[in-house]
C-alpha cells in the first residue's frame, strides 16, 4: 500500500521515470545491497536521462530534418568529402551557437551538404538548442503565403526563436525581388542573435552575383557571411558512388 502510494505521488509529480526505476528496484533483489545515496543516485539518473530522452525527441521532430539520421559521428569518418576534422569537432561543441555565429557549407552536387548541416542540426537538438530545417525554395514559398494570409509578421516571429536555422540549397534558383527582401527580413532578425547553417552549391565568392541586386546582395550576404565558419566539401558526388555497382560476387 505504502509503495503504491509512493509511486502514485512520483506520478503526480511528473516523475514518471523515476517511479519506474524505483518500482524495479523494488523487485531487484541486489538493489538492497547497495546505499541509500547509491539507490537515490539511480533513481535521479533515471529520471534526468528520461527528460532529456524526451525533449530530444520533442527537438527532433520540431526540427524537421531532411536526414534524421545524420549524426556527427559520421562526418569524423566520412569519405570522400575532405572535411576538416578539428572544425567539425569544434562545432560539435555547439559553441558556434552560444557565439550566435553562422556556418556555410558549400560543395558540388552531392558532395554532402545537406547530409553535414543536418548532421550538425541534430548535434544541435542533442545539446538542447532548438532548429528547423528549410530548403530554402519551400521557405520562400511559406514567407510568400503567409505574406498572403495576413500572417507574414508571426511567421518571421517563429523563425527568429529557433536557435539554429538551416537554409539548404541557398540560391538553387535566382532568386527575385521579392525573395531578397523575405531573405533579407529573415537575417535581420538572426544576425548577431541566432545562428544560420547556410548550405549551397555555389562558391561563397559567386553569391553576390546570384542574389542580383547589388544594394540588397551587400545587405544580405554581410548578415549571413559576416563571422560564419566555412565548410568546403571536396571529392566525388557520395550519391554517385552510391549507385555504382558492386564489383563482389556472391
């Protein structure tokens, strides 16, 4: 009766997992060897690694990513792409967003751009920041609609709390008049506040000349360039290797 009562007020105090772990400690017969301060030891642990288990996933779904398994592990092994080892371990750290600093990442079509910011986006969630993933063209088409529906201002609002925001595929497509000034709003609102993992095909040096127009070229890309880490991706396409056949016979 005591025990059920016990667990019933760990559940009204939404401690659910530690309710769990005391209730199996409850039927371990070799939990009463150990200490009072080593059985309470666990029963914390169980419940700090459960709520961080839960807001992870919270993050992650929120986030979106085009690649939900990219992890950061890969990219200390990952072949074919030149990556620098030390940057990549620095901003696993997650301390480019405590600094509120951006990163680019930049290569040829299928060098594993969107594998690398997605990757970092998950270490993100890991570390407990908030982000969303966009390819850039479906962000300017939701800035357009809302701008439509009257909703323009909460949406920027929205965006703006996410403490990482990945732009992939940043200038696929020219963009224009109206796209520059979405994306110049956009980085206003991040620059110097919040961190942007910006991904695109185009060398950093070509993206004046993509964006058009001069006056808000300078404007936007001093925002989004300006104290970013940069990322060069190298080598082969990874998605054409991965479609050549195996010389091995079975």
């Amino acid at each position: 009766m005591l025990i059920q009562q016990t667990l019933d007020q760990l559940q009204a105090l939404n401690l659910s997992e530690m309710a769990r772990a005391w209730q199996q400690q409850q039927q371990d017969p070799t939990a009463a060897e150990l200490s009072f301060d080593e059985r309470f030891g666990q029963l914390v642990d169980a419940q700090h690694l459960g709520q961080h288990n839960k807001r992870l996933a919270r993050l992650l779904l929120e986030a979106k990513l085009r690649l939900p398994a990219a992890c950061i592990e890969d990219l200390h092994s990952g072949k074919g792409r030149e990556l620098d080892k030390p940057l990549i371990r620095q901003l696993s750290t997650g301390r480019y967003i405590e600094e509120k600093r951006g990163v680019l990442v930049v290569g040829a079509t299928g060098t594993g751009k969107t594998y690398v910011s997605c990757s970092l986006a998950q270490q993100a969630c890991r570390l407990g920041f908030r982000t969303r993933y966009y390819r850039t063209s479906r962000l300017l088409d939701e800035l357009r609609l809302a701008r439509l529906d009257g909703s323009y201002g909460k949406f920027l609002t929205r965006l703006a709390r996410f403490e990482v925001l990945i732009l992939d595929d940043f200038l696929m497509v020219p963009p224009t008049e109206d796209h520059r000034r979405d994306l110049l709003e956009v980085m206003e609102d991040r620059y110097g506040l919040r961190s942007t993992i910006t991904t695109s095909q185009f060398p950093v040096e070509a993206w004046h000349a993509q964006v058009g127009d001069p006056t808000l070229a300078d404007a936007l890309l001093d925002r989004l360039i300006h104290n970013a880490y940069r990322i060069v991706l190298k080598g082969p396409s990874v998605r054409k290797d991965a479609m050549k056949p195996s010389s091995e016979t079975t």
